[in-house]
C-alpha cells in the first residue's frame, strides 16, 4: 500500500473512532516519514482524545517544528495545553494561531475560556467579544459572554435551542437547590448534544429529585464519554458503596483519587467506606490525607480520631479529638466521647489522662462534661452529676439498646427471671427506653416510668406499654408523689447515686427491686472514673434496715462486661 493510501485509510479509521487502528497506521509511517507534520499533528489528536495531553503536547510541538506556519497545530496544542493547566504555553499557542489566521474566532474563544478558567472575567469578556467581532452570529462566544455578565435575560432568550445557553442556566438553578428546574434545563440541553458534564449534572439533580436509576445510567454514560469526569466517577463511587458493593465502590473511588489526589470527598467517602469493610489501617490512612487536605474541618479530625481510639492509640485520638471539639464545641457528642477516651486511658496513663484533663478543664472551667470528669477522675462527688446524666442519655439514647446488647447488660433479663409475672402498680425508676417494662408487661400491671433523658422517654414512648412516663430526677419525684404503688423498680440506676439512703427512705414501705455495682471493699460507696458509684451490699442492707425494710433479699450476679471484663452486681429485694 502507497504512503498516501495508507493515510487515507488511517485518517478515515480515526474518523469512525477506530483510534487504535489508526494510531498504528500512523507509526507504521513515522518509521520512514519522522517529521511528518500530519501524522503528528494527528497522533496527537488521538493523545487529546483521550485525555492523554501531556503525549499530545509532545506530537503538537514535534508538528509545529515540521511546520511553523500551519495554524491548526498550534490550536490543537493549545488545547491540550489548557487541558493541562499550563495556561501561559495555551495563551501563546492561540497568540500564534491569531498570527498566522487573525481572523480565526475559535483562538478568540479559546484565549475567553483560558480567562474564565483563571477567574479574570474583564479579560474573558474582551476575549469573547474580539469573538463576537469576527463572527457576529458565533453562539458559542455570546453563550459565555452572558454567562460571565450574569445576564440571565438574555441567556434565557437564546436558550432554545442552544446547548450551552441550557447548560449554565441548569448549573444556575442547581447552585439555587432548585433541582427540579435544573433537571428540566439539563434534560433540554442532554437532547441536544453528547456532554459529558451536562450528563454528569443532570444526574446529580436527579438524584436528589429522588430519582437514582436514571441518575446511575447518566454517570455511566459521562464517564463512558470521558473517563476523567470527576463529578461522574464520584457519585458512581458513592452510589455502589451506598448499597455495600463495595468492590465495585473502591475501583471508582481509587480512579477519583488518580483523577485529583486532593479530592476531599473521595478520600473521606473512601474511608468511611472501608471503615464499613472493617479495612481499619486502610481507613486510617485515608482520612490522613482527608485531614491534611482540610485540617480545619472537625469532622474529618473526629472520625479519625474515632479509629485511632480502636486501635488504643489514645494520645494522638485524644489529641485529634479536642482539634475537632474546639472548632466545633457545641458537639456534647464529641465532647462525651472525649471523656469516655480519657477514663479508658486514665486506667493504662494515669497521670497523663490527669494532666490532659486538667488542661481541657482550664480552658473551658465551665463545661458540664468536663467539671463532671474532673471530680470522678478525683474520685470526688460529681456537683453536676445530674446535668451530666441528662446530657450522657440524651445523646446515648439512638444506641443505647444495641450498646447493652453489646456489652452482655444482663440485669433486666434477671429481675424478670426472678420476679416475673408481677401485678400491680409498677414504678419504673430510671426507665431509659423501656427494657424493664418490656420484659414484664402483661394485662395485671400498669407501669409509671421516670428518666432525665428526654430522648430516651421518645424511645419508650413508642413501645405504647406505659400509662404514664415523666421526665424528671427520680429524688425529686419520689419525694413529690403523692400516688401509690405496688412495686418500685430501680434496674442499673442507683450506681449514678453515693449515698442511697434519701432515695430509699423516699420509696419506703413501697416494695423495692434493685440492682447496684458492688464493692465489698469499701466502706460504704466509692465513686470510680466512669462516674459510677459501687456499693458495699452489707451497707446497703443496714441502709434498708434503717429505712424500715425488713425482710431483704440478695442475688449477686454479672450485670455486663466492661472492656471484656465482668461487673459484679447484686439484685435486692426489700418489703
């Protein structure tokens, strides 16, 4: 075959987007033709096809050496050199297209779009009229001019029909959050052309217009188009891992990182992912970079601190968790987790939990967590124990049934083992989210529940097995109520309580069920770093005594584990 059939026939493969094909007719020819300038200037649109702009920088400038006057080379080169962000180079290139042709409006347009890249709208807008001046009727320039002049009016009147007009006036109604009319703009504009990006937004606004199949088929169809769609590559990553197809996610999350190694979204989405995957080191890593990226933003710093907590590195999870608080400190969450951490590393550091605690304290001396950790680390009686508790259950409240499951919490499962079926009037101390209730329901009893935490009642309120729930202390209550009942039950409650004897003289004669953390040891109650007291069960039975109780019963048992370990407690009965 001829050198210029096989041109012919490489240039028509390219055509017909046979680009390997094509690519090997025209290397087969640079082996006895180097400096051919078509051939170059051709491999490099093939380079630019796809995505591959450094290789067509190269085959640009090798053609514009062979031919320093042909004009379309150096369009073609400063194409890809925009591409690249090497707007300078790009900005010279369409200078010299303009050189050789001034009257070429494409250069024009492109020095305008070089401009609006680089946020300097003055220049863009000079850029799209010297445009506009070649070719009056140049659409695409007076598109972006109206664009950048914010005229939406006359966006709006050449929008029929026009593609990109569409486009912007979608992109403007998305910003706005009215995704139904962006949807509309962007299903307008996707009839009338193949873009990658129009997909990708019409897709992003489908989703939140609640429609995600169609959503999903325009992601695949963008990156299809252009595989280095971030916006496409991201959602297709986030919608396989929203349905645990996490192969699947990791492949598109591992391409969004290649595409923009700084992408927040695609290293904290990553994470949170192999966070679900039990991946823990691999997660870690991830939100290391997510935190160097955006160190100021307290979400980031927290998850991370949340697996260095699991894998008890507590110094540098402590230390990422009061970044995250103080940018963010009306987080009681946090701020209860912070307290948590210290407690679990007071029982390894001691002294370093102690100082750490001592320095939180003095920058935020008023801070109900703090003031509350600060005395039980002391093992002092907490002055705001119960503002505490409430905040403790309010946020502990969402999974505070699964925790104790977690934790083998075997206490309610006790009581109705031992004092199942019951009658009567029954007042539920302390009820939480309703276990004891739950567990001796039947149709001969009535159930009162008390709780500080307002969250917790919601929770109990669903169950529809109380007649009556309060939110209120239970002190205050059992010395306020005048109603009578035939069962007061206190199931893990008085291990928030040092001294029992106000809450017991209160109850009595009423029959009393309750369970305490025991102490054989002490002398009567000891508070420990947790916040919780432990009782001496022979101090507590003189207490009963004292209160009038005379028949008492006793039944030791394993109320739950903490850190793996067992918790001794003991289940009383008084009459």
């Amino acid at each position: 075959m001829s050198y210029q059939l096989m041109f012919q026939k490489a240039v028509e493969l390219q055509q017909n987007g046979a680009l390997n094909e094509a690519e090997h007719i025209y290397r087969q020819i640079l082996e006895t033709a180097p400096d051919n300038a078509d051939v170059l200037n051709l491999l490099g649109l093939i380079a630019q096809t796809r995505g591959i702009h450094n290789e067509a920088v190269n085959y640009f400038y090798k053609a514009a050496e062979s031919a320093p006057h042909h004009f379309p080379i150096y369009f073609n080169l400063a194409v890809s050199l925009g591409a690249l962000g090497k707007y300078m180079e790009a900005h010279e290139a369409y200078q010299k297209v303009l050189q050789l042709k001034p009257d070429c409006k494409e250069a024009c347009f492109g020095i305008g779009n070089l401009y609006w890249q680089q946020n300097n709208l003055e220049a863009a807008a000079k850029a799209y009229r010297q445009a506009l001046d070649i070719d009056s009727q140049y659409t695409e320039a007076r598109t972006n001019l109206y664009e950048i002049e914010n005229d939406i009016e006359n966006l709006q009147k050449i929008a029929d029909g026009n593609p990109m007009a569409l486009y912007y006036l979608g992109r403007r109604t998305f910003n706005d959050k009215d995704f139904t009319g962006a949807a509309a703009y962007l299903a307008s504009a996707d009839k009338l052309t193949t873009d990658d990006e129009i997909k990708a937004m019409l897709g992003e606004a489908l989703l939140q217009t609640g429609e995600p199949d169609t959503a999903h088929k325009l992601f695949l169809q963008a990156q299809n188009l252009n595989s280095q769609n971030l916006t496409a590559v991201l959602n297709l990553a986030d919608m396989a891992a929203e349905k645990h197809q996490f192969g699947e996610a990791e492949k598109y999350y591992q391409r969004a990182i290649e595409l923009d190694p700084r992408n927040l979204r695609a290293h904290a989405n990553y994470a949170n992912m192999l966070c679900q995957s039990k991946r823990t080191l691999e997660a870690l890593e991830q939100y290391r970079h997510a935190v160097i990226i955006a160190p100021q933003t307290p979400e980031l710093s927290y998850n991370l601190s949340l697996i260095l907590k699991t894998l008890e590195e507590y110094e540098q999870a402590l230390d990422l968790m009061f970044h995250a608080f103080y940018l963010a400190p009306t987080h009681d969450d946090w701020a209860l987790n912070i307290a948590e951490t210290l407690i679990t590393f007071y029982q390894k550091a001691p002294e370093k939990a102690l100082k750490i605690t001592e320095n939180w304290y003095q920058k935020m001396p008023e801070n109900i967590i703090v003031k509350h950790l600060w005395a039980t680390l002391h093992q002092q009686p907490s002055e705001v124990s119960k503002e505490y508790n409430t905040l403790l259950f309010n946020n502990f409240a969402a999974t505070y049934e699964q925790t104790l499951g977690n934790i083998h919490y075997n206490v309610v499962a006790k009581i109705a083992e031992l004092y199942a079926p019951m009658k009567g009037r029954i007042l539920d101390l302390g009820c939480g989210t309703g276990l004891v209730a739950a567990a001796l329901k039947n149709n001969d009893n009535r159930f009162t529940g008390v709780d500080i935490a307002e969250n917790m009642l919601a929770i109990a309120r669903q169950k529809n097995i109380y007649d009556t729930l309060l939110q209120t202390d239970i002190l205050s209550y059992l010395q306020g109520n005048k109603q009578p009942f035939d069962v007061i039950i206190a199931a893990d409650v008085f291990c928030y309580f040092g001294d029992l004897q106000p809450i017991l003289q209160a109850c009595h004669p009423t029959r009393l069920i309750f369970s305490v953390e025991v102490e054989k040891e002490a002398e009567g109650y000891k508070i420990y770093p947790q916040g919780r007291y432990k009782h001496n069960p022979e101090a507590i039975e003189k207490l009963l005594t004292a209160c009038g109780y005379t028949q008492i019963q006793k039944h030791p048992l394993i109320l739950r584990q903490e850190n793996g370990v067992d918790v001794d407690g003991m289940i009383f009965e008084a009459v």
